[in-house]
C-alpha cells in the first residue's frame, strides 16, 4: 500500500463499524455480553446501593479425563426446576417467578423425561421464549449419544442445583450434597441466570477437586471466567440457551458434541471454547439484556417494585427450607 492508499491520507475511516469498514468486520458491539457490569448497574438502578460481589479465585483445579468418554459414566447438573403446579404461571413466555425458585438440591431419574422450567431464573425473556426444555436441560439429547456410544452410560440421576445468591451456602452446604450423590466420572453442567453460571462454577471447581472431569455450557462468559473454571463451552446465546437453539436438534447437538469435545481436548485448566453458531445475523440482541440505557425511567421504577416483592417471596421460601440470606462477599 502506498502512502496515498492509506487510509489516514484518504480520509477513510478505521473505525471497522463505520461506513467505509470492511464487509467482513463485525460490529464493536458484537461481543459477548458483560453480564457482571450489566447485573451492577442495573441492580444499583433499582435501588440497592452493595453492588453484588461474584466469587473470583486465583487456581483452578483440573482432573484429566481418566478413561475415554465412551467407558464414562457422565452426570447432568442444571439449575432449572420441577414444574410446580399452582405456583403460578412458568411455561413458555412466563415472567421472572420468584415462587417457582427452590434453594435445596434435587435428584431426579435420568431415566426418564422430566418437565423442568426456567421460569424462576433471570434469563433473557425478550429474546427466547422458554418453549423448548433441550435448550437447558439436554437429558434427551445425552441419553441419544449414550445410547450410539458417543458416551458410556448417563448417570443413574440428574442433579438439581440451586441459584442461591450466598456463596457461602453454595460451597458449605449445596456442594457437599452434590458430592456426596454424584456417582459419576464426568459432569456436565448447564447455566441459565447470571447467578446460576456462578453457582455452577462453583460446583465444577469442587467436581474437579474430587476427581470429576466436568464441562460448563453456558452463555455468561465473563461470570465463569471470572469465577475460574476447569474447562467452558460457551454459547453466544440469549441467556436460557447453554444447551442449543430452540426447536433446532441440529444445534442442540452440535453443542453437545462440541462439550464433549471439550472435555476430551483441554489442555489445562481455564480453556474456554467458543461455540461457532450464531444466535441470529444481527447482533442487536445483545444490547437489551438488563439495560439501564435502554429502559425509561417508569418502567425502572416499577421493576423495582417487582423486585422487591421477588426478593420477600424469595426470603420467605429460603426461611422456609433453612437457607441462608446472608452473601459470603457482598449483598445483590
């Protein structure tokens, strides 16, 4: 390129989202969410002035896979929950509902289909709908890889983790539980809400520190980063979506493979890989999730009214099952 060819001798602009960029250049804005920033700000706007402080560690534990995936016994943990009738609405489409939470693990046959939901959860309800169940909880999908050798058998039980905002509760008393039930060589654990890609953090360093390979899918990139996880499948995706594109087996698939591959490839601990699918063509998704800039201030102020009404509810039923309220490193 000659001196005159150059852009600043031309007056081309470098910026490569403006109007002289090249085609192939993705947007600034194209990039992961920064859920952490998001979820401070936003909870700073509804009034509660200590913003919430993620876990974040130095050392990550990492246990290689110990034999080939296809003579391991691989376990499934998520944060979604049993559909609870009469606690209002939690099917596709359903708001935020605090009453449908649970805050004590749960086992359930992985043998069989389950109608679990993620209606308690604070996913990304503008740009996913919650119709389909194999986008957070890929029972189906695994036992279908299980069952052409892919892998050697799913465990006899999933595991149900809760999104308990006290990680002191998560490492004391939650992760203990789990321990203590899985009987498996690998995990998979799949993330929906901001807290729950921590939570599930937190249980895969404690899987790795017991000798349990384990992968996270997931789509807060920055929240299992921070935290510091073994290895990451991450899924530029709208937040209820670790597991694949909604009413796309193909996807679904996809990104179970890529996990597994995961678990078969990573060198050391820290290794995130990110997914190549794309949730849509356009990237504007990704500015709306928990935006203050985007949300007039009436309609701040009557979230915060929600909220409030959603953490009583909450308290009430972590009162109930003798859960901790109080954060091991700062309130939401």
């Amino acid at each position: 390129m000659s001196q005159a060819d150059h852009p600043a001798a031309t007056g081309r602009s470098l910026d490569p989202s403006g109007p002289n960029a090249p085609a192939s250049f993705a947007h600034d804005d194209d990039v992961p969410i920064p859920y952490m920033k998001r979820t401070r700000d936003w909870y700073l706007a509804l009034g509660y002035g200590n913003p919430y402080r993620y876990a974040h560690f130095a050392d990550v534990p990492f246990t290689p896979l110990k034999k080939p995936l296809s003579g391991s016994t691989v376990a499934l943990f998520t944060t979604a929950a049993p559909f609870q009738p009469g606690k209002g609405p939690q099917g596709p489409g359903a708001p935020y509902n605090a009453a449908a939470k649970f805050y004590v693990p749960y086992l359930i046959d992985t043998g069989k289909d389950h109608d679990l939901r993620i209606s308690h959860v604070s996913i990304d309800r503008r740009h996913t709908s919650m119709e389909d169940p194999d986008c957070w909880f890929p029972l189906p999908m695994l036992r279908s890889f299980a069952a052409r050798g892919r892998i050697g058998r799913v465990a006899e039980y999933a595991h149900g983790v809760p999104t308990n905002r006290s990680q002191r509760h998560t490492i004391e008393v939650d992760i203990p539980i789990l321990l203590e039930r899985c009987r498996a060589d690998v995990a998979i654990l799949v993330a929906n809400c901001p807290v729950c890609h921590q939570t599930l953090s937190l249980v895969a360093r404690a899987l790795e520190a017991a000798g349990i390979s384990s992968v996270i899918m997931g789509c807060a990139k920055d929240i299992v980063e921070h935290v510091g996880v073994p290895r990451f499948l991450f899924s530029d995706f709208p937040l209820g979506n670790a597991a694949g594109k909604p009413g796309d087996p193909e996807s679904q698939a996809a990104t179970l493979e890529l996990a597994l591959r995961v678990l078969e490839s990573a060198p050391a601990p820290r290794t995130t890989v990110q997914s190549p699918q794309r949730w849509s063509a356009s990237h504007e998704w990704k500015l709306d999730y928990m935006n203050v800039e985007r949300v007039p201030a009436e309609e701040i102020a009557r979230m915060r009214e929600e909220s409030q009404q959603a953490r009583a509810t909450g308290k009430a039923i972590r009162e109930s099952a003798g859960v901790r309220t109080g954060e091991a490193r700062g309130a939401g």
